[in-house]
C-alpha cells in the first residue's frame, strides 16, 4: 500500500469508528428504562388489585390442601405461595398513582406490616416443632392460622382500596 492510500484509509477508519459510536450511542438511549414504570391508570389498578385477591384466594386454598406434614413439601409450597402474595401485593402498589400514596400512606403502612405478622406465622411453625410440638400439629395450626390471617388481611385490602378509590 503506498503513502498516499495509508494516509487516506487512517481518517476514513476513525471517521467510521466514530459514526458508529454515535450511532450506537443514540440507539442505547433510545431505549426504555428497565424496570418499566407500571401504569397508573384505572383498568391497570382494577386488574393488580384482582391479581392480589385471586392470588391470596390461592394462598388460602394452599393452606387447606396442603400436605399434613410439613416434610412432604408443604412448608415450601406454603412459603412460595405466601412470597406470591407479597410479590403480587408489591406490584399492586406500584400502580396507585401519587394522590393514592398520600392519602392512603397509612392503610399502606398497615397492609405491609399485616404481611410482616402473617409471615411470622412461619417462624412460629419452626419454633414450635424445635420446642417438641410434632411436625403433623404445628404444622396444621399453621395452616389454620395463615388461612384465617390472609382471610383478614384481603378483606382489610378491599376495603382500603375502597377507600383509596382504587381503580375509579
């Protein structure tokens, strides 16, 4: 290759490089940020609002057709279905919009730490068997109390997004 094409390629390879970077570059911000933000609109509160119920409704009826020992894998079905609610439950809140927030803080507030308490019903469970309760009876009382518990706390969940005028 002579001089002359030496001198000619070195600025048409930079040239190129260069366009490619900024081109790369315009498509990166082009892009959505991850995660997405959920919408705030009605139909998307109505909708992760029945989510929450129906997957509470499928929490309960784990609690009632769940093994009677906690061995035979019922404990982690339980365990999974209950972090199935409060991820639900999670991605609900994320959808009232800022009006919602502040004046529901507190009906908020109370909802988390009602799925702060029902969760201890699992350290309980364990609790009870290392003092000498048989597995089969801690873990039937479990059952009974998580049923009941989330039972309480969705009711309490309609009536607050009632009140926060979820999905209106």
């Amino acid at each position: 290759m002579n001089t002359f094409t030496k001198k000619l390629a070195l600025p048409a390879v930079l040239g190129l490089l260069v366009s490619l970077a900024v081109l790369y570059a315009n498509l990166v911000s082009a892009q959505a940020p991850w995660p997405f933000a959920a919408p705030t609109t009605p139909m998307a509160q109505r909708n992760s609002m029945n989510l929450v119920v129906n997957q509470v409704n499928w929490f309960q009826n784990s609690t009632r057709t769940a093994s009677s020992f906690a061995g035979g894998g019922g404990y982690g079905l339980l365990m999974q279905q209950f972090q199935a609610v409060r991820d639900q439950y999670s991605g609900f809140k994320s959808t009232l919009n800022p009006q919602q927030l502040n004046s529901g803080a507190n009906q908020v507030a109370e909802l988390d730490s009602g799925l702060d308490i029902i969760q201890e019903a699992f350290a309980d469970y364990q609790n009870a068997v290392a003092n000498g309760q048989s597995d089969s009876s801690a873990f039937a009382n479990m059952k009974q109390v998580l049923n009941e518990a989330m039972g309480v706390w969705v009711q309490e969940f309609k009536q607050d997004c009632r009140q926060m005028r979820v999905g209106w």
